[in-house]
C-alpha cells in the first residue's frame, strides 16, 4: 500500500492499487483517485505455447538508432519440434527473399559486444565503437579489409575517447586473430577516414601511467595498500619528463614499490600479468 491525498476524507490514506481495473482506490471511503492506470513494472507472465518454454519475454530487443530499421525488423525462426526443413517451406523462402541491409553491421556489432565483454568495457565504450565503425561503414571505404583489425582498431579508438584507454596488446588478445601491427594500421586508417569526414582532427585523449596502475595491480594480486601507494607515486611521477611509454612507467612504479613493500616481488613475478608477459624482458 502507499499513501495518496483523499478529497473526501480531506487528508493522505491508504491507497489500494486494483491492477486488473486500473484504478487507485481510497482504503478508508472506498472512493476511486484514478483510474485506468498504466501498469509499467515488469510483466512476468508467459505467452509461449511450447509447455517447456518458461520465458516471460514476449518483446525485442531495444531499438538501435545506428541500424536502418532501429533494429525492430522481425524475424521468422524455425518452429520448435518441426520436422523438414524450414527453408522449403514457404514462410522460409520468403524469408530469405528479404535482404537485411543491416547484416552487416549487425554481425559487426556482435563482435564489437563480444570483444567488449572479454575485456569488461562499460556499455558507453561499446556504443561509441559501434557508432565509429558506422561512420566508416557510411563511407564504403572496408571493402578488402581486414574485418577484425577494423573492429578492434574501433574499439581501441572508443576507450581512448571514453578515457578508459586499453593498450594495443590487450585490444589484441581478443580481436580474434588480428595481429597488433593489422591493429595499428586499421586504426591509422579509421582517423584518416573520420578526419576526411569532420574536416578536422579526431580527438584521442592522453594516455596517462595512471590509467593503468589499479588493472595491472589487480592482475598481479596486490592489496589495496600497495595499490594505494603505486597510484600516489604515479602520479608524483608525471611532475618529472619522464620519456617513456606510459605502460613502461607503469610497470617501473609497480616494481619500485613490491620492493619497498612487504610484497616484494622478482622482475619474473611481475610477468602474471596476462598482459604483459614479457614488461621486462
């Protein structure tokens, strides 16, 4: 029950809620404070006529502003427990007759969610990759291409614009065979093309040690204490010109502190990183 202001009882009562009317009903006078709600909590009811499908779900998937259709196009799929083959059949034919326009970068889109899943990525870094691979799908410029190199180099491009930089190596672990130099040259690629679109340079973002000190130490198994104390010496450290690469400092503030800590560490104990198997070598 919940309270609502009653205009008989001239004060806030009780309110019963009747979902099968709609209607919000004063507990004490019996009068009707509105009626015909809309009910928008979650509907748990299933529609299936299978007896073993117990799933609720009887809507799509959310609309996709990148896709032609939004992503609400429907699709026949092959009735469970039918024998033959469903493609003879007529609802088949017609519909393989109907070309998706957007396969492409449905399929697309699905390596970009996959790749982002291995590497625990927030959804806002997924959705800026999809929309950069759009722009350069626009443009019918991947043709001959490397496909994976492409997506991956999109999603390198988004987590530097989201500040959430990944190196190159670790974009690579999961671009599905796509060498780190195929990387580097789809990524060059994909630039040139958004700043022949823009007119303008593309905005990466800096990359800081920092950004990757709390990964790294998880991956070693540190505790927060030393965590702590590497994320204040990086960032001591970007007061001095330091010219290195911003994984190299990293990995040298990392050791510096397991040396001075209970934790210390060999250079060899610091390659657990999945990583970064060879920081030192």
């Amino acid at each position: 029950m919940a309270d609502a202001f009653c205009t008989d009882c001239k004060k806030n009562t009780e309110v019963v809620f009747d979902h099968s009317a709609g209607d919000t009903v004063c507990s004490e006078c019996g009068l009707v404070l509105e009626s015909h709600s809309i009910d928008e909590t979650s509907e748990w009811r299933t529609f299936a006529n299978e007896s073993g499908d117990n799933d609720p779900v009887r809507v799509g998937g959310p609309s996709n502003p990148l896709l032609t259709d939004g992503g609400l196009s429907t699709v026949i799929a092959k009735p469970n427990g039918v024998s033959g083959d469903f493609l003879s059949s007529s609802l088949g034919r017609w519909q393989n007759r109907g070309s998706n326009p957007d396969r492409g970068l449905i399929l697309a889109f699905k390596t970009i969610a996959t790749m982002s899943d291995r590497l625990g990525l927030v959804a806002t870094i997924k959705d800026r990759a999809n929309e950069i691979y759009k722009k350069v799908e626009d443009q019918k410029s991947t043709r001959g291409r490397n496909q994976d190199a492409l997506l991956a180099a999109c999603l390198y491009i988004a987590c530097r614009q989201e500040d959430k930089p990944r190196t190159v190596k670790e974009i690579c672990s999961v671009a599905n065979g796509a060498t780190k130099k195929e990387i580097g040259r789809a990524k060059e690629y994909i630039v040139k093309q958004l700043e022949a679109e823009k007119g303008q340079s593309v905005e990466m973002g800096t990359i800081h040690a920092g950004d990757f000190m709390r990964r790294f130490c998880s991956n070693l198994g540190m505790t927060n204490q030393v965590v702590k104390a590497a994320q204040e010496a990086v960032q001591k450290s970007e007061e001095f010109d330091i010219r290195r690469s911003p994984v190299s400092i990293a990995a040298a503030v990392i050791y510096i502190i397991t040396q001075l800590s209970d934790e210390k560490k060999l250079l060899r104990g610091l390659n657990i990183c999945p990583f970064y198997p060879n920081w030192f070598a």
